[in-house]
C-alpha cells in the first residue's frame, strides 16, 4: 500500500551548505566595500562625467582582485584579534 503524500512537503533549500561560509563572506565583504571606496576614490579623482563611467568599472574590479584574496587571508587574523578584545557572549 503506498504511504500518502504529505500535505507540506518540504522545498529543497535554495541555500549553499555551511561550509562555503568562509568564502562568501569575504566574497560579499570584497564587492560591497570594493564598489562603495573605488567608487569614491574615483570619483573623487576624476569628477562625474563619462571619464569616471568609463574608468571606474576598472578601477573596481582591479581593487576587488587584490581584496578578495586578502580578505581570504586576513580574514582569520582579524575574527582571532576581535575575540582578544570582545567579551565572548554569555549563554
């Protein structure tokens, strides 16, 4: 006798595994503080106008090839260095 469908089954989750946390976080970190500094530097160097257009996409994606790697690798030094000088939350 076949066993009856659940009535809510559950959706296959959308979601990456745990362990790519290592990596998505300094991913995300990179491109978002990537675009907001080279945006500003950028523009602060060469004014609004169709030079900052045409340079700043640059300008971001060679900033964000040298952040992503060091995020990678700084990453675990600066979560040792917080927990040296935050207090551990209580359970």
């Amino acid at each position: 006798m076949p066993t009856p469908a659940s009535p809510n089954p559950t959706p296959p989750s959308r979601k990456l595994p745990a362990r790519y946390g290592a990596i998505v976080l300094p991913f995300v970190l990179s491109v978002l503080m990537t675009f907001v500094v080279s945006a500003i530097a950028t523009l602060r160097s060469l004014g609004p106008g169709p030079d900052f257009l045409a340079t700043w996409p640059v300008a971001w994606g060679l900033s964000w090839l040298v952040a992503f790697p060091t995020l990678l690798l700084v990453l675990p030094i600066v979560r040792r260095i917080v927990g040296l000088v935050v207090e551990a939350p209580r359970r």
